[in-house]
C-alpha cells in the first residue's frame, strides 16, 4: 500500500506521532524489557555474525535500542537519524545513562535529506522505519548504499489484512488532524532496491505482523 504524499507533511506527522508521551513509554518498556522480540531477532543475528569494531547507521533509531545493544557487544561507533525530536533526545538521555554517550552521534531530520551528509557505515538498520515512510525507493535506495557490509530492516510482511489495517489506521489519523500515515511498501520492490544496491539477503525470520531481513555485501 504506498501512496503519495508530500515528505513535510508525512515528517510533520512522525513528529506529532511520536511525541514526549509515547516515546517516554517506549524508553521505559525498553529499560524494563529490553528490545522487543523482532528487534531481538536483528541483533542476534547480527551479534552472530561478528560486529566487533564495526561502525552502525540506525535510521529511525527510536530509542536507541539496536545503538546501545550493539555498541555493548562490541560495535565501535553508532550514528543515530531520526525525524522525531522526542526520540533523539531519549536515545540522548539513555545513552548517557548507559555511558555510551562519546560513542554516538545523532542527527534529528529527515534521512532522505540528510543522506548525502552521511558516512558509508559497515552495519545499516532501518527497524519499523520503512513503513513510516511515504518516498520508499528513495529512502531505501540512499540507505543501502551507505551499508558497506550489513543492511537489515523490519518492515510489515506484504499481506493484503495489513494493507486493510493500514487503511483502517490512516483513516483514524485523518480524523485527528494528524498527517501521519504508515505503509505496506510492497516486498518485491523494497527488495529489488536492495538487491541493486550489491546486497543479498543472508537472514530471513517473520511473525504474523512484522518480517526481520538480513542483507549482505
């Protein structure tokens, strides 16, 4: 399910979305639980693979989670994008905590933007970012080429009850006056971008909502 829209308007609406309240939630499940499942699945099997001294790119990074679980097993740098000032400033305040501060550098904005003021990075992570999107191929085109050696995402698997329940959601936003809406991108296309880009997949795990995928150069 993929739509235009104008990228202001749809930063606007992330930034609305995920405002103090929601993303002071999410930084308390987070220090209570750690990463959620899917995001789980991604660093294990990135931490499998061998990420010591590597440098990470999280896009949409949220809180911080794949940043600071990385950077404690091993990771020698992070850079942090995210189009919500909310999450920038928890992932601020627990990197801090968790003194991994001097280790991360974060940029509030929006990454297409931004990309070009951006260093190549051996990991890449897009988790939950795709979907908050509405220009995929131009999001998932800039970011696979700054991945020199690992590119992995989560997105929404490709089904026609998510695409309904997309819809469902978007209209309940437009009732709110929030211009933020979330998309099914379709599969085969985010995977041909990536697959252009010199990435293979390497890792492939799904639950009934989300699909966790593993490229590698």
């Amino acid at each position: 399910m993929s739509r235009a829209r104008n990228c202001c308007s749809q930063c606007e609406g992330i930034e609305q979305m995920f405002d103090d309240e929601h993303v002071d939630e999410d930084l308390r499940s987070y220090r209570a639980e750690g990463p959620d499942e899917t995001t789980g699945w991604l660093l294990d099997e990135l931490i499998a693979r061998g990420i010591d001294g590597l440098t990470l790119l999280d896009i949409g990074g949220g809180v911080g989670a794949i940043q600071h679980e990385l950077l404690t097993h091993g990771a020698a740098s992070a850079v942090h994008v995210d189009a919500s000032s909310a999450y920038v400033e928890a992932a601020k305040r627990e990197a801090k905590r968790r003194k991994l501060a001097d280790k991360i550098e974060w940029h509030f904005g929006n990454f297409v933007e931004l990309s070009s003021d951006l260093s190549p990075a051996d990991i890449v992570t897009l988790d939950k970012v795709i979907c908050c999107y509405d220009d995929m191929p131009s999001l998932v085109r800039k970011s696979a080429r700054l991945a020199r050696r690992f590119y992995g995402i989560i997105v929404p698997r490709d089904t026609w009850w998510l695409r309904v329940a997309f819809r469902v959601m978007d209209f309940f936003q437009g009732l709110f006056k929030n211009p933020y809406r979330a998309f099914v991108h379709p599969q085969d296309k985010i995977e041909g971008i990536i697959n252009r880009a010199g990435l293979k997949r390497v890792f492939e795990r799904r639950n009934w909502l989300w699909q966790v995928v593993l490229y590698s150069r």
